[in-house]
C-alpha cells in the first residue's frame, strides 16, 4: 500500500507539466476548437453590449454625430435627478409589496394543488392560466377592470358588498398596490409551478410518517414541506427580488409612471432617459448603477442564505 | 449643372459611423463621403409612412405614385417603407439607422434635431427644386438655424384648438355652434354638462405619455406665459402656468367636472371621446380623421373651436405639425432625390389642379377625410386656391370647424430646448394636481422650474 502511493506520487507530479502535444492529442483542441464559435458569440451578443453600455454611460452620444467623452457627468446627472430619489422608493416599494403580499401566494397554490387528491392537472392548468395570457394584453385588460368610474368592473363588483368605488390607478396612494395586485396575478401561475414540481420530489414516506405521528395538515406542511422546499425558496426570493427591482413592463403599461411618478421605477427611468429623452449615456449611467446595486445585492443574498441553508 | 462637394453639404453628417468617429471621418466607403451631387446619377432611396396593407386603396395609390414618380425620374430608384413615426421607439430606430432616406415625424423634434446633428442641412437641395420660397414662413421658422440654413421640410401642421361633443352640448342645452372661447366658459360650460348629462365627463386633461407636460404647456401660451424663455436656456413658468394648473384644480376638486380618469394619453382620451362619454379636451382638428375612421365616431357629433384664452385674451395657442426627416447618412445625391419625391408627393398638389382633385378622389373614395382644416404647409393664396379645386369632394363638415377656421390667435412654437423632456417632466405636475387635492400648486411649479433647469442644462452640453 505504502508503496503504491510512493509510487503513484511522482507520476502526478509529472502529469501536472504541460505538454501541448500531448494536450491536443488528448482532445484538448477539439473542445477548445468546439467552445470557441460559442465563446465568440455569446462575448460578441451577451458581453459585448455590456461593455458597449459601459462605455456608452461615460459619453455623450446620439450614435449619428461621434461620442463625445463625459467623464463622469452622466453619473452625476443621473444622481442630481431629483426623480432619482422618488424612483429608487418606488421601486422598493413595490419589491417590498410583492415580498409580503406576493410572494407567499404561489407557495400557498402549490401546497393547496399538491394537497389535491383528485383533478390535480386541472388545478395545475387554472393556476398556470394567467401565465399564459400575453402581458401586454393582460395589462390592457386589467386597466379596463380598473376603470376608476363607479361603473368600472372592479368598482361594481365592490359596490355589491358596499365598498368603493376606489380610483385604481388614478390616485397615488393606491396605484403601486394596484399593480402589485396584477403582477401577483400574472406571475404566480409560473413560480406556482416551479414549487409544485419542487413539492414532487419530496418524498412521500415522511408526511406518511408525520400522520402515523398524528401531525395535521399545518404542521406537515410547516415541518415536511417548507423546510423540503427551503433552498427553491431562496433561489425564487433572490430571482424576484431582482424582478421586481427590474420592473418596467406593468408601470409603463398601466400609469406611464404616474400619478405624479407615485409608480415610476428605475427602469421606467432608464428607459426615458434613452427613448424619451435620446439621452443614452444617462440612461448607461443609470443602468451600471443598477447593475452595481443588483450586484451587491446578489452577493449579500448569497452570503446571508448561505448560512441559513446550511444550518 | 449644379455640384457642391460634400463637404459643404453634410457638414453634420460627414463623421456618422457609430462610436467610431476617428475612422469614419477618413472613410469614402459605405456613405460615399467624397461624391458631389449630380442630379442625373442613378440613386436609390427608402421613402417611409407607405400605407399599410390593412389599407388597400391607398396602398395602391400610394405605389401608383411611387411609379409615376420613378417614371417621370428615371434615374431614381423609390424603395417604399411602411416606417411611421413612433414616440416610443423613433429614439431607438434613429440612433440605430434603421430609418428610411425621408419620413415623416412629430415638428416637436425639430430643434433637438438640429441642434444634435442629427438632420443634414438642407437648404442647398431646396434651393436647387426652388422649394424653399413657397413653403409656409411661419413653419420654416421652426426648421432653421442661426444662420437661417433649413434642415427639413414641415407639413401637416396644426394648432392646438378644443374639441367638443356636439351632441353632449345639446343634451345640456348649450349652443353646438358656440364653442367656449375662453377658460372661464369652458368652467361654466362643463358645470352646465354636469348637471345635464349623466354618465359624461365634462373637461378631460391628457396628462401621460408627455401629453400632460404638451397640454400644460398650451394653457400656458393660451393665459399669455411661457414655459422655456425663447432661446431655451431656461425655464419662465410663472403666473400663467399657476393660473392653468389652479383652474384645472378647482375644475377637478371643487365643481367635480373631470370625471375620474386622469391617465389619458392621446389615444385613449380619443376613444374615450369618440365613445361619447366626454364633453370636451384639448386637440387638434386632426382628431377629427381618428375618431371618425378609426373609431366610428359620428361625424355629426364632432366640433372644434379654437384654443379657449386667459388672462387678458387672444395670447395665442401652441402650434405643432410633422417634419420629413431626412437621414443625416445619406449621400447628396440621396438627399436631392429624396427633397425631389417630397417636393412631388406632399406639394405637387397644391399645385397642379389634376394632382390635386386625382389625390382627393382617391382619398374620399377610401372614406379619408378631405379638405380636413389645418395650417397649410405652403402660404395661404396657394393653399386657398388648392381648396378651390378640391372642392366637390370635401367630405369634411367645415362648419362644425367654424369655431377652429375662424381664429386669428397667434400662433406660438413649442418649448426649443429638449421639447419632449419639458413635456415628460411637466407631466406630473399636471397628474399631481388632479389626483392630490391639497398639492400645493406654486412648489409644485417651483420643483418642476428646477427639474426643467436640469433638462436644459443637460440638453445644452
């Protein structure tokens, strides 16, 4: 035994000195001469626009006339924007909403559909439904639901059990609730689904087990289920966190950011600077700096869960 | 034979490689930086705003004149493009490249246009078609430089009039004939509404998509103020502005005449409006051609006077139109071309009687608006004469226009510096007043002045 190590010993050592002959012969040109085509595009179509944007938030450009570079004045155009301040509340604003009020939701369906005996694919279908519906016309349609007017179809719906009528979108206090309640819509269907099929791999013999113990309902699913789920838990909280940080498509569709910018975001910002205003280096700018943020906030997230998932 | 290098021409446009400045400037290639015009040399050009195919008659009269155009110019080739202008995505495109060799897009652009090297200067072109003396001057003001160079052609133009329901004017026993000429009226006319006609909005404000910031800034100009002092270097808002945004505030707060949508861009407010269920709005009489083709509103029930005036009366309203952008890239030969086709499509009419009475039965046997009232892109003998022509096959009912023909207010440009910007950043303001009913109005102007500084300085760099 002794001996075989010693023996073994030199020969790794040797092996670690490189030799390309031997490299190439072994296959190693081939996989480099493989992964090349899809290094080159995925540098030229992912990495390249990133360094291009980079590049773009230190200039002043309008991409016809030659860029022109700005140092660092698109940055402090960007953080002297006295709406900076007001989009960066909203934006957390509607990720801390959609943390408390929707985030829960699609653990509570998957649960409940997973608890389901009988006609489970039919459940799995209604939950996953608003998913399918293009956001673009979702949106149109609820903005329709939210017409303001006692007439509008929330409005009347309400006035039957004597509330309302409520100014939906029209009114600052009550906007970014309101479209916190359609991306819980559009959205749990789809995470929905990812913790149904998470909830499929726990196994089958503990919440049997935890009925032989006598457990109800409740405490199968506080001490079966959500510890199962732990780890699929974390990962959908940091992807929507960084969701909601990115949130554009609902704000735009529904308000244009308004009343009075109560739902502008971040990127509804970033997205005027540049096909509003022309204004491409701000809107660079603007898009590092959330880049950064997002950054840090992915480590943070990483560190902290990190030691939460292993305890 | 007239030849002018280049260099002359496109002074703006000679360096227009993407980020690449250095080697664009010392590159004949692509964009042909070193041919001198030569009016008989073979070109080919893109021509936006082509009619879609959802749009049959048009679309055939349109490629017919594409055809008649090619033949009577032989050495130009047309390549139509159904490219139309969009405020969302016009940014992107221009800066990408991707636009025809000429379209058309909102006047508001002008300046910035200008200003960013971004329209190549066109006055050399004009003055070989002689084009430039008959366009309308008042228009042309709008599309110089310092030096008086033109970078673009105007057309479509319009002032900002008030649209009204003739038939919600009845219903509330007010005269159909007698728009509101000033704010007061329109206050009085829209209790008056409320109090006759349920179910109807009396006063809508556009106040999203930059149209608030644009309605704003009209109210403005109509109590005799201004929004950006005339050379755009900085904000002016002051009383005038305070007394527009405080009538909308105790038009929404105190007499409730506003309904309860205050996001109207221009689209919806328009179906809103050609649903029947608004009194009046701000628009121009090109209103008209949406809300009775594209949404089957009655025509019957249309009227516009013109922009209701403040303070001491007759301070003017806000003009606006369409400019052909011309693409900064394009080689001289290109540019003349494209001037030629302009010249040809959008004026030929209004002078040459054939032209003119075979575009109008076209457009009135495709259930277009003919004769629809505007500012004429050329001066009024020509225009006048032009409707002489056109007569018989005016579909358009110019009476319930009376109140918008007849007016002599004074006709004021948009704000100069960042036009759009000014507008998106004077939208909350106007959202804030109507959905906060203890907004403090004079900070709420005092922090816009501030935002509009910032723009301006930015704009200016």
């Amino acid at each position: 035994m002794t001996k075989t190590l010693e023996a073994a010993a030199p020969v790794a050592k040797r092996r670690k000195r490189f030799n390309a002959a031997r490299w190439a012969r072994g296959g190693g040109l081939h996989a480099v001469l493989l992964a090349v085509p899809v290094v080159l595009v995925y540098a030229y179509f992912s990495w390249g626009p990133v360094i291009q944007g980079l590049v773009l938030s230190f200039q002043k450009t309008n991409l016809i006339q030659p860029a022109e570079w700005v140092g660092w004045s698109n940055f402090t155009y960007v953080l002297a924007d006295p709406g900076l301040v007001q989009a960066s509340l909203n934006t957390a604003y509607f990720a801390l909403l959609a943390l408390v009020f929707g985030f829960p939701v699609p653990i509570v369906l998957a649960v409940l559909v997973n608890e389901l005996r009988k006609y489970d694919a039919l459940y799995n279908a209604l939950a996953y439904l608003p998913a399918i519906v293009p956001p673009v016309a979702a949106i149109l349609l609820w903005k329709f639901f939210y017409d303001p007017d006692a007439t509008g179809m929330f409005n009347t719906a309400l006035g039957w059990i004597g509330l309302g009528p409520f100014p939906w979108l029209n009114a600052e206090h009550s906007a970014m609730p309101s479209i916190v309640l359609y991306a819980t819509w559009a959205g749990a269907g789809s995470t929905a689904i990812i913790y149904i099929a998470a909830l499929s791999t726990v196994r089958t013999e503990l919440y049997e087990a935890a009925e032989i113990d006598g457990a109800g309902i409740w405490r199968r699913v506080w001490h079966i289920t959500l510890p199962q789920l732990r780890n699929v838990i974390f990962v959908m909280m940091l992807l929507q966190l960084i969701g909601t940080f990115q949130i554009f498509t609902e704000p735009f569709l529904f308000t244009g950011g308004g009343p009075n910018n109560a739902t502008q975001t971040i990127l509804l910002k970033i997205y005027n600077y540049a096909f509003v205003n022309g204004d491409f280096g701000a809107a660079t700018a603007l898009s590092v700096l959330l880049a950064l943020f997002l950054g840090l906030l992915s480590v943070a997230y990483y560190f902290v869960t990190k030691r939460w998932s292993t305890s | 034979m007239m030849k002018l290098s280049r260099r002359h021409v496109l002074a703006a446009g000679s360096s227009g490689a993407v980020l690449a400045a250095t080697a664009a400037c010392s590159d004949p290639g692509a964009n042909g930086a070193t041919e001198d015009l030569d009016p008989a040399a073979d070109v080919t050009i893109s021509v936006g705003d082509q009619p879609t195919e959802d749009k049959p008659e048009e679309l055939a009269a349109f490629n017919d004149r594409v055809a008649e155009f090619e033949a009577a110019n032989a050495n130009i080739t047309i390549e139509p493009s159904p490219e139309v202008w969009e405020a969302q995505t016009f940014q992107a495109k221009l800066a990408g490249g991707t636009l025809p060799t000429v379209m058309g897009v909102s006047l508001t652009y002008s300046y910035e246009l200008i200003e960013n090297g971004q329209l190549p200067n066109m006055t050399p072109y004009l003055d070989e078609l002689d084009l430039t003396g008959d366009l309308n001057p008042l228009a042309l003001d709008n599309v110089k430089d310092d030096d008086g160079n033109v970078y673009t052609i105007p057309t479509g133009l319009f002032s900002v009039g008030i649209a009204y329901n003739r038939n919600v004017f009845e219903q509330a026993g007010l005269d159909p004939d007698a728009p509101p000429a000033t704010w007061d009226e329109v206050r009085a006319f829209a209790q008056q509404i409320k109090a006759n006609v349920p179910g109807v909005t009396p006063y809508a404000q556009m106040t999203t998509n930059n149209t608030g910031g644009w309605m704003l800034t009209t109210m403005t100009y109509a109590n005799g103020g201004r929004i950006q002092d005339d050379a755009g270097t900085e904000s002016v808002m002051g009383e005038e502005t305070i007394a527009a945004l405080q009538l909308l505030h105790d038009m929404r707060w105190v007499d409730d005449t506003m309904g309860r949508e205050f996001l109207y861009d221009q689209e919806s407010v328009r179906q809103a409006f050609a649903g029947g269920t608004i009194g009046m709005v701000l628009q121009a009489p090109d209103a008209y051609d949406t809300l009775v083709r594209d949404y089957g509103f009655d025509p019957a029930h249309f009227g516009i006077g013109q922009l209701p005036q403040g303070g001491s009366g007759a301070n003017g309203t806000l003009t606006g139109g369409t400019l052909k952008l011309f693409d900064a890239k394009a080689t001289p030969n290109q540019l003349l071309a494209a001037a030629k086709w302009i010249k040809y499509y959008d004026f030929d009419k209004y002078y040459d009687e054939a032209v003119a009475l075979d575009d109008a039965e076209t457009n009135a046997a495709a259930g277009n608006p003919v004769g629809l009232p505007g500012l004429p892109p050329v001066s009024q003998e020509i225009y006048d004469r032009y409707l002489g022509w056109i007569e018989p096959h005016i579909n358009v009912p110019l009476e319930q226009f009376a109140g918008y023909t007849s007016s002599t207010l004074p006709l004021i440009a948009e704000p100069p510096a960042g036009t759009q910007q000014t507008y998106a950043a004077l939208d909350p303001v106007v959202q804030q007043i109507l959905t906060d009913e203890h907004a403090d109005i004079a900070q709420a102007v005092a922090d816009a002045t501030e935002v509009l500084n910032g723009i301006i300085a930015q704009a200016a760099r």
